[in-house]
C-alpha cells in the first residue's frame, strides 16, 4: 500500500502538460475564429507558457500574446483578430507549474 502511495506521489511530480484539446482543433476547416483555446493536462505557469499564429507564410498572424485562463490554469487563450481564408499553423508552448516544459505545432483552415 505504500509502495503504491508513494508511486503515485512520483508520477504527478513529474507530470508534463501535455494537449488535451483545442479550439480550433488540429486540421479543422473553420469559419474564422475569434481565438485559439488549449486545453492541457496539468496546470500551467503564465509566465513561461505561450501560443503564437503564424499564417501561410509563416507572418505572425496574431498581435496580441495569449494568457492562462485566470479561472483554470489548465486552459489557454489567444484572441485573434479578424483572420482571411487560408491555413494558420499554431505553435504553443506549456511550462507547467513543475517546471517541466512541452511543446507542439497543429494547423487549421479559415475557409
């Protein structure tokens, strides 16, 4: 019983945000958005996790950074602005409050 006590205490210690979902979803055709929301698996530091647009070629797409919801630090935003048809590559990066840092890439269509 210890043993696996102790187990689980290890795994949440090192645990890594990971993504659970987004909005737009990877490879989605969409009308244009008005954000991007991600949803990752543990709790994220503000300070060190970001989300940035890059539309076809490769021009930052969104002006303003994105924010850790302030309700539920699993969860971050990136308003946009008005987007034109065409494909936008989303590029995140999650520090979570461990400290232990993931990242990742997926793309959507504005038709």
């Amino acid at each position: 019983m210890l043993g696996a006590a102790a187990l689980l205490v290890t795994s949440t210690a090192f645990a890594h945000a990971h993504l659970s979902s987004s909005e737009p979803a990877a490879n989605a055709e969409v009308a244009a958005p008005s954000e991007v929301t991600i949803h990752f698996t543990e709790p994220l530091e503000p300070a060190f996790s970001k989300i940035t647009l890059a539309d076809t070629s490769g021009k930052a797409a969104a002006a303003i950074e994105s924010q850790v919801d302030k309700d539920d630090a699993r969860v971050m935003h990136l308003p946009l602005p008005q987007l034109s048809t065409g494909r936008y590559a989303v590029h995140w990066i999650a520090v979570a409050t461990d400290g232990h840092r993931t990242q990742g890439d997926f793309a959507f269509i504005v038709k």
